[in-house]
C-alpha cells in the first residue's frame, strides 16, 4: 500500500490499534535491511532485531 495516511491505516485495520508502518526492502531476511518505522518501533523491534536495525520517526512524512 502507498501513500495511504497512517490515521486511515488505524480505521481500516480496527480495532486493531498497535501497528507501524515501515518500507520493506528486498534483503530483510538476511539482515541489514534499515526499516524506518513510525509511529512505534518496539513491535518490528521484536521481530526485526538484531539483524536489521529499526530506526524510528518522529513524523509520518
């Protein structure tokens, strides 16, 4: 999905309320990939991590 506002991402997927959004990249399973992540990066943290670093945003744009 692109381009979709993270505030209508919350109303398609209710009730539903803890997600992130990220850009995947073509070499996530074998590590290295970089995910910016907003508005939380704990729950791709828990999948992600160590092998790909999580970094997170303080805006949706």
């Amino acid at each position: 999905m692109v381009n979709v506002p993270f505030v209508s991402l919350l109303t398609a997927i209710a009730p539903a309320r803890d997600i992130s959004v990220t850009i995947l990249i073509g070499f996530l399973e074998p590590g290295g990939c970089p995910l910016p992540a907003f508005p939380k990066v704990e729950p791709l943290r828990s999948l992600f991590s160590p092998e790909n670093p999580v970094i997170p945003l303080s805006a949706e744009s």
